[in-house]
C-alpha cells in the first residue's frame, strides 16, 4: 500500500485542505469499525504514540492511538492555519507540519514564488523530507491551491517546482482552483498564467476547479433539498456538500458547502488506491492513462451523485441516471461541455455496489453521445472499489481529457492580455528581485502553445477517419 | 505430473483462486457417475497434478502469486484459506506495494528484473516440490502493467530456468471497450513477447465469457468474480484428468506435453482458442438432458463458424467440399467465413464417452493440408464427470479463431502508435519506438501466417 502527502498551500488551499481531512476521518470511521490501524488508514495518516507528549513514534499495526495528517500546511499569513489549529481538528496536525509567516503575499505571484519560495526554500526540503521519512511507499503528492492569488498561486507552485527537484519519482497531482472572470482579485489573471506556465512544466496531472461551478452545484443540492419535493427523504451526510457526522460541529462557513465537494474529489480519486475491489485503479494508473502527451494533462472532474435519497433499494433506472449525469454539463467542476468538445481520454471510477457489467451497459449507452479522438475511439478506463462513500450505495468519479478545458485557458489568456498591453500593475511584480518582463512573456508563451495544441485536436474532431496503414509482411 | 501455476496481476491472481477452487469443488464432487475406483483414481490423479500435501491435511496449491501490489493477494489468501478445503502456501507469493499503473515498460523493464531473483526463488521451491514438473501455467490479463508486462518477463525467465519445461500461457482478452485505455499497446507488447518464449497461448476473451454469463448464465448483473468463474470452468474441464490416448489404462501423466503435441505442430502457429459446451446456471442444470450426437453436432459447428458459445450459432457456414477451391479469405460476405485449423483436441466428461462418434471432426476439410487429419484431431476422455455437468464436452482449437481479434486489437494499436499518443509513457521506463515496431512487426508476421492457411 502507498502513501500520499497533501500540499495545502494558501488560504484557499488550507481551506479546501481542512475539508479533505475532516470528510477523510469521517470515510475512515465509517469503514474501519474495529479502531485498527490498517493499510488504508495509513495512505493518507500515521498513527503516532503520543502518550509520553511530544512527538511520539509512528505505530504501524494495531489500535490507533492518535491519527496525524501526511500533510504541510503552508501559508504566508497565519490566519487560517492558526484557525485550523484551533479548531477540532488540531490533533490532527503536527505542529511540524507548518510553515506559515506573517504578512501574506499581498495577492503577487511574484512574492509568493521568488521572494518567499527563496527564503523557504530548505525550511521547505526539510519538512518534506520528514514526511516523506514517514512514508514506506510514498506515491504522491497532492498539491491544493487557488490560482488567482499570491501564496497559493506563487508559492504553491514554486513548491511544485522542490517536489519534481527532490521527489522526481513521485507523481504530483495538482488541484488548481481557477477565478472566475468576475474575480475581485485584479492581478488575478498575472497570478493565474505565471502559475500556469508552471503546472505545465511541472505537473503530472492537474484538476482544475472553477468556483462558479461548485457554486452552482450547492445551489442546485440546495434547492432539491429544500424545495420540499424531496426534502426529508434525503439522507443528510450524502450531500456531496455536506460536513454532517464529521468532527466539526459549529456552523459552517461560506465555502465549507463548496470546499466540501473538492474534498470529496480527492477522497474518490484516491479510493480504489485505499479500499478493496474487483478492478483496482490506482493513483499511477490514472495518470498512465489519461495523459496520451506530457503537456496535456488537465482533467476535467465531475461527481455524481449530488445526494442519496434514503431509499434502499436503488433501481438500476437510478444507477444509470448517476451515469449519464457525470456527462452533463451541470456536474463538471469547471464551466465546460464535454459532451460537445473532443475527448482525448475517459476515466470512471466507480464505488459502492456496482458490477462490470453496469459499467459496460452504461459505457455502451453514452458512447455515442460522445466523440473521442480519431486514435483513441474506445479511450475508456475503468475502475471498480467495492466501498462506497459515506452516505451513498454507489458514486461515481469521472475524469476527463477533454479540449472543453481549452475556453477556460482562452478567457485567462484573454484577461491576461487585457491588463498587459497596458502594463497595469506589472510594476508590482516587476521591483521583486528574480522577477523579469521576460516571465511575463514566457507564461503567456507557453499558455498559447498549450491553447494551439487542444486546437489543433479540435481540429480533427468531425473530420473523416483515415486510419494509417498497416504493416505489410513479406510472406 | 505436476502443474506450477503462476498468477500475475489483479487478474491473474483473481482468476487463478477460482480455478483452485473449481479443480477442489470437482474433487470433492459426488456427482462423478463413475465408480468408487475410478473416482479415486481421478482424485489421486488430480491431487497430484495441482496440489501438495501439507501435515495439517488441507491441501496446498501448486502456486506462486505475484503482484506489485498487496490488496488482491491478501484476498485471494485469505479467500483459500477460508474456503477450509485447500489453500495457498502463503510463503509462495510475492508482492510490492506501488502496482505497475497499467505500464507494460514498467512491469517488464522495472519490476521484472528488480524483483526476478525473487520470484525465481519461489517457482524454484514449488517446482521441487513436485515429485515429477509437467510444467507451468502462469495466469495473467494483457491490459494491464503487471499481469502484462512482468507476465512476460517471467516467462521468459521461466524459459531460462526450465528449458525442457512446458510453458503454457492463459491470457486474458480484454473488453474490446475498454478497460485500460493504453491496452491495445499492452496487449501488442506482450503477445508479441510471450510468442518468443512460451509454448502455447491459450486465449480467454472478456467479451466473449460475459455473453455466456448474460445469455446461459441468465445472471443479472455480471461482476468479475462471475466472469472469472466461467473461465475456471473452462480451464478445469480441460486441465482435470483425463485419459489421452484410446485404451491407456492411467490417466495422463503429461497432460501439458501431450496438449503442446497435440496442438502446436509448428512455432509460429501458437494461438489456442476453448470452447465448452454445455454451459448453464446450476439451476437450469437439473432440467436439462443432453446426447451427445447434439453436444458434438454443436461443438463442431462452433468450431467450423468461430462461434463462442452454443447459442447464436451459424449453420449455414459450412466446410469447403473436397476439390473445390476454397474461397477466398478476404471474402465480403463475412458471415460465410469457415474456420480453418490446425490441430484440434477434444475433450470428453461424463456419461457414456466410450460410445461417442467424433468422425465429424476428422473431416480432412476442417484442416490445413500440412498435417495427416488423423494426427491434427486428438480425444482426451474420462467416464468421470465433471462439475455436475454429466456430461462435458471441449474443445481446444489451433485454428484462425483469433484470427479476427488479433487483427483488431493489432489496428487499434497501430492507430494510437501512428499518433505517437502515450509512447511517452513507455520510453520513460525504456521501450522505445524500435521496440514497439518490432512488436509490431512480430504480430504482423503471426496474424499473416493464421490469415493464409
């Protein structure tokens, strides 16, 4: 069995970080009734004596004494760390595990990454290094962090940029959350495309999130929730949004509903590494299949279902629904339309009481909805974990490599240019040592490329099939 | 003699627990419709085959499981060990913690020389444990990195260690709607590996096993375990004892050797494909009388139309008549397509197998010209039934039955290929562009061969 560390860099990153911990102890205390400490728990937590206080040594079989976090929270303001560390899930952190300062990165790339990433650097090395001491097998790093901002976006990829000098062996899945055009962040789209150029240099698979998808996600939960059609018939903890049976108890905040649904990505993406099934698809598979070439490797997610109704008997009418909604465009976590751009590649990770021979009817049912590459007509990978998540009889994770991801990076693009012909606040990362035009130009650089690839795919899409010719044998 | 089976990978290790378990449940069944002497002269022979004796009594499977992650391993050990009537030897496995993420370079480059001393070590110890090898049997799917990649590797390992061994290989087909998107490479870069080293490639298609489960089986909703379990039926009614030449008064001591002699006349040609007939849910089994003129009537038309199970048969296609050219191969009208074979081997369970006729598959037309039809047509029989099944007819076939699929899943390779889509994947862990030409190259040249005979 693997283990993974999580990156949680930045407000938003911490944030959404301190939602996955949370709904994880929940999955766990759900499955693991005995309080062993076993192969699946020890993934994502060590179990750490700390009876005689201090820094106990790590358990690895039997009772759990105290479950602590493979994780670094990172931020340049200590607000919400300090939050965290207050809050119920304290124990579950190291106080090694931080690396925080005092005054933010005032929402500049540059500070997050050049001024900061220097100064921590080897404060940086060394605490990822015991973690990783931690670790029997470490297979991942999940790196979480928002885009538009200065720490989460800077210095969380300058982070990604230690993992692939340190850890090249170990893949890096980053989870990006994207600004929306409406943003109140000006700079955003500066931060947004300088980090980009990193994601695409030094990520193995990047899942991008846009806050007006989650939103309306939580919406829609919302209203079918309290509309009265279904009201009390749903099963409260399976909400995609919701924090119901898990550690934090006082009221939620504005974005735990949405922080929540990122959460539960990470936790699906990472079951069938963890749990038992009768086709395991693991975290090294996923990035195995899904990027045909190294740059292209944004994976549009989508969730389904949204709630469980309290039902026990689920008709397979219901169980092909959650599949044909994983399609639409409602449950994508970015604004995109897959279903009408080209798909590169197709993952669905099943979990609960689902058999192949659903997966098979259901794949046979959307495919012709769907257009896949000319070289990659049956691009399908498959999954199947037997636990399913907390609340649920069955879910679904769909991971796609879909040209729909190209409109959100031609929009960055678009607002990225806005402010740079007029040279609007570029002084502000300019006066940071490290910082040069030339950085500006190269991230935009490299964002177009990356744009004029995903076009040169959608070229083809439609377009008829010459397949190349074979081999011809002597006989 | 003895049979060291090897599973490899999720699925190999999945399917080989169900096939230890069918081979136990037959021994132990009461259904056998022969007498006392008999029975127990095809348990002893089926004991010794695949299982050694332990002091607690409990029989001990002839096997190594390798994996390079320990979820299903744990399972499949615990699984035996639970079942009370046989079980693993749980020093015989092998496994890592970080799988091979579908990679075949990362099974066969990586994995397989990292850890081949290893595994060696233990085939090592279950091969002395057999008073007399026959062979191995390694168990293992195409589509994904470990079962694939280090499968490969192993056999040729295998190869190395034993080289007067017989090697057969159960390779798992997979849904030709995907389960692994990069399967297709996978799938080229072991068949074309395993040719070099292995003696006979015995095919199970997933496509095929789930109509069987969804149109005989009548089951609902198929899981994998139902799949699995159907393929171990196949593989048990071809593996138990059986006597493998008219009035032998033992059963087969060789049952790898006679099946290589049999079936696999010529290097080139290795590809073997298993039909079984009948095949029903347990239920419908108490309702349900068969002759054999009918099983066999079905069992050659099976073969003569490349159908893969008893229902949906063709019978309009039909064996080109004697002086008659054959038609050609490239015909549009596919539906006449007639199978050609090489070598044919029947074999019969049950009730009543000393009276069948099986002239029907002696038809010289059935057969390539290169062998005499008397040597290219073989009969294992027992009068023993099997699995509750009174009686059990199958076939396993050197003939174009793979013909179509390898041609397919070639296609889909070479589509990809030409694309250069997810070669990275493969040359970060060593295969180049030249290694996946020669594949390439190699299956061209065996699908050409099946193609013109």
């Amino acid at each position: 069995m693997t283990q993974s560390v999580v990156l949680q860099v930045g407000q938003c990153g911490n944030q959404i970080g301190c939602r996955f911990w949370d709904l994880a102890l929940r999955e766990h205390a759900a499955v693991n009734k005995k309080g062993i400490y076993d192969e699946a728990l020890s993934s994502f937590f060590r179990n750490v004596d700390t009876r005689n206080g201090g820094d106990g040594a790590d358990i690895h079989k039997g009772k759990i004494f105290s479950l602590k976090a493979r994780a670094l929270l990172i931020d340049m303001e200590e607000g919400v760390v300090n939050e965290i560390l207050q809050g119920p899930l304290r124990d579950v952190f190291d106080s090694k595990q931080l690396i925080t300062d005092v005054s933010g990165s005032g929402n500049n790339w540059a500070v997050g990454h050049k001024l900061y990433g220097c100064q921590y650097r080897e404060h940086i090395v060394e605490k990822l290094r015991r973690t990783a001491e931690h670790c029997d097998c470490l297979q991942c790093f999940f790196v979480i962090h928002s885009m538009g901002g200065g720490t989460g976006s800077g210095l969380g990829t300058f982070v990604l940029n230690v993992l692939e000098d340190e850890f090249p062996e170990v893949y890096r899945f980053v989870t990006s959350v994207y600004p929306s055009g409406e943003d109140d962040v000006i700079t955003s789209p500066y931060n947004s495309v300088l980090a980009m150029k990193e994601l695409n240099e030094h990520a193995d698979c990047v899942l991008p999130i846009e806050n007006e998808s989650l939103f309306s996600i939580v919406s829609k939960i919302h209203q079918m929730t309290n509309s009265g059609k279904l009201g009390s018939t749903v099963k409260q903890n399976s909400l995609l949004t919701s924090s119901a049976g898990s550690i934090k108890t006082e009221q939620e905040k504005p974005f735990d509903a949405m922080n929540n649904i990122v959460a539960n990505l990470l936790l699906n993406l990472t079951s069938s590494a963890r749990f038992e099934g009768s086709l395991n698809m693991d975290l090294n598979e996923i990035s195995m299949n899904l990027v045909p070439f190294p740059r292209l490797h944004y994976l549009v997610s989508s969730l389904t279902p949204l709630y469980t109704l309290a039902d026990v008997n689920v008709p397979s009418r219901r169980l092909d629904q959650m599949f044909s909604d994983a399609f639409s465009k409602d449950h994508q976590l970015i604004q995109a339309d897959p279903k009408h751009s080209l798909y590169l590649a197709c993952a669905l990770l099943v979990r609960g009481n689902v058999q192949v021979s659903d997966l098979r009817r259901n794949i046979e049912r959307l495919k012709p909805s769907l257009h896949f590459v000319s070289w990659n007509q049956e691009g399908w990978k498959t999954g199947l974990c037997s636990v399913p998540p907390v609340g649920h009889s069955h879910s679904l994770l769909a991971l796609a490599n879909n040209t729909c991801v190209k409109p959100t990076f031609t929009e960055l693009k678009d607002r990225f240019m806005k402010l740079y012909k007029k040279k609007a606040h570029l002084h502000h990362y300019l006066h940071i040592d490290g910082m040069e035009q030339s950085c500006f130009s190269e991230a935009i650089s490299s964002l177009s490329d990356l744009i004029e690839e995903y076009n040169q795919l959608d070229a083809t899409k439609g377009a008829p099939r010459t397949d190349p010719s074979r081999l011809k044998i002597a006989m | 003699m003895s049979i060291v089976t090897v599973q490899l990978g999720q699925c190999g290790n999945q399917i080989g627990y169900e096939v230890f378990n069918a081979i136990c449940s037959d021994f132990h069944s009461t259904h056998g419709l022969c007498s006392k002497k008999e029975n127990e002269s095809y348990q002893e022979a089926c004991k010794e085959r695949f299982f050694s004796e332990e002091k607690t009594g409990v029989p001990v499977a002839r096997a190594v499981l390798v994996d390079m992650e320990p979820k299903v391993i744990s399972q499949t050990l615990s699984m035996a060990a639970r079942s009370g009537h046989w079980k693993y030897d749980h020093q015989s496995h092998f496994c890592q913690k970080q799988g091979s993420g579908n990679n075949w370079a990362n099974g066969y480059s990586v994995h397989g020389p990292r850890y081949r001393e290893v595994i060696m070590n233990l085939v090592q110890k279950e091969a002395e444990k057999c008073d007399r090898l026959s062979g191995f049997f390694t168990v293992m799917s195409m589509a994904g990195g470990t079962g694939s990649g280090m499968g490969a590797f192993v056999t040729q390992c295998l190869r190395d260690a034993f080289p007067t061994s017989f090697i057969l290989n159960q390779v798992i087909w997979p849904y030709g709607t995907g389960e692994v998107i990069v399967q297709n490479y996978n799938s080229v870069l072991t068949l074309s590996h395993l040719y070099q080293s292995s003696d006979a490639l015995l095919v199970h298609e997933n496509d095929a096993i789930h109509k069987i489960c969804a149109q005989l089986m009548n089951i609902k909703k198929i899981s994998f375990r139902d799949v699995n379990q159907v393929i171990a039926h196949q593989l048990g009614s071809v593996f138990q004892p059986t006597y493998s030449s008219e009035g032998a008064s033992q059963y087969s001591k060789s049952p790898l050797g006679d099946l290589m002699e049999s079936l696999v006349p010529h290097p080139e040609f290795k590809m073997l494909g298993l039909r079984n007939i009948p095949q029903m849910s347990e239920n419908s089994l108490a309702y349900s009388t068969f002759t054999w003129p009918g099983l066999i009537k079905h069992l050659r038309q099976m073969l003569i139309a490349n159908a893969k199970m008893e229902e949906g048969i063709d019978w309009q296609v039909r064996p080109p008549l004697p002086g008659h050219p054959v038609p050609p191969k490239a015909s549009p009208n596919k539906a006449l397509h007639f199978n050609t074979s090489i070598a044919n081997l029947v074999v019969l369970r049950g009730k009543d197998v000393q009276s069948v006729d099986l002239g029907g598959f002696r038809d010289p037309a059935l057969y390539t010209s290169w062998l005499n039809p008397q040597e290219a047509f073989n009969i294992w029989k027992t009068p023993r039934a099997f699995n509750k099944y009174e009686k059990s007819a199958s076939l396993v076939s050197n003939s174009q039955f793979l013909l179509k699929l390898m041609d397919n899943i070639v296609g889909k390779a070479w589509n990809m290929f030409a694309s250069k889509a997810y070669v990275h994947q493969y040359t970060k862990f060593g295969i180049e562009e030249e290694d996946f030409l020669d594949c390439f190259t190699t299956l061209e040249q065996v699908i050409s061969s099946y193609a013109s005979l």
